[in-house]
C-alpha cells in the first residue's frame, strides 16, 4: 500500500512540474525557462524538482516521451493503409494540440520533431514495401513523407486547425499516394 501512495504522490508532483513548464512555455521561450519558475508555479521545492527532473531539458524529454509513446502505441495497431496512417496521425496532432503548439512556439521542435518523425517513417516504409515493385528507393520516399506529414501537421496548428482530420487526412493521403506511385 506505501509504495502505490509513494508511487501516486511521485506522479502527481510529475504532472505538477509538467503542467507548470508548459504553462510557461505558453509565454516564454524555452531558453528563458528557469528552474524557479517552474518549481513555484508547480507548488514543489528546488529539491524536489532535481530528484524527478533534475534539469528542465529532462523535464521536455519527458513530455515529449509521452506524446510519442501514445502515438507510437497507437501506430503499431494501424493497419498498413495511407489513408488510416495519416487520420491516426492527425487525429493524435488534434487531440494534443495545445502541447505541440507550446513546444513548437518555444523553440523545441527538434526535441519533438524526430521522434514522430521516425514513427511515421517506419509506418510508410512498411506500407511502401509492402506495395512496391523494387526499394531502392522506399526508404528515401518514406522519410520524404513522414518529414512532409510533419510539415502538415505544423502548418495546420499554425492556422489554427481549421480543417477536420478526415480533411487532411485526404490531403496527406493524396500526397502520399502519389509518392508511392513513384516507387
């Protein structure tokens, strides 16, 4: 029973330390983040602070971590169908919009760039071999359009998102599937 309060306790001064960086984040750029910052808006110590974090890159290599983790979860269920990978994929941008916009808006688009990224890389170079006749090509092809599918998704949160998910998942997918028709 200790170790679950322990355990909870531990998670809750987590999520008070990740919500308190993103709040900032809303305001600021990453580079004018202070540690004591986050530590009084999340109501903990310094001390605190450095025995979950120990320093505010840990702090965005976790969030990251969880935005990936749920989309890299998601993607190894998706079957192997342009149309299916990106709705999954705008679907997960959607419903984790206001993070990614923080992150992008401070600065930290390579810290969340390259994980996705490779997700998505992975899910087309599957499709792609699945589908083509030679792959000389594919694994150029897919990080063409992984990096293209990201390219989307940032230009969609810039524009406010407007468009549904099935909109732009027609539209990655008729890009997509004309990259394909080049293999």
């Amino acid at each position: 029973m200790k170790n679950m309060l322990t355990e909870s306790i531990r998670q809750q001064t987590d999520d008070q330390i990740i919500d308190a960086t993103l709040t900032l984040l809303q305001s600021q750029s990453y580079d004018q983040l202070a540690v004591t910052e986050i530590t009084r808006m999340a109501c903990v110590s310094r001390m605190a602070f450095y025995r979950h974090f120990g320093t505010k890159e840990a702090v965005i290599k976790t969030i990251v971590e969880q935005l990936t983790d749920d989309f890299a979860k998601e993607a190894a269920a998706l079957p192997l169908e342009s149309e299916q990978i990106a709705s999954a994929f705008f679907g997960f941008i959607q419903a984790n919009g206001m993070a990614i916009a923080v992150l992008l808006n401070a600065g930290l688009r390579e810290q969340f760039y390259p994980p996705l990224r490779d997700i998505l890389h992975g899910l087309y170079a599957e499709l792609f071999r699945s589908q083509a006749n030679h792959s000389t090509s594919i694994d150029y092809v897919s990080d063409f359009t992984a990096s293209g599918m990201l390219a989307l998704a940032i230009r969609w949160i810039a524009t406010g998102m407007h468009e549904s998910v099935p909109e732009m998942a027609r539209i990655a997918t008729e890009m997509t599937d004309a990259q394909h028709a080049n293999l």
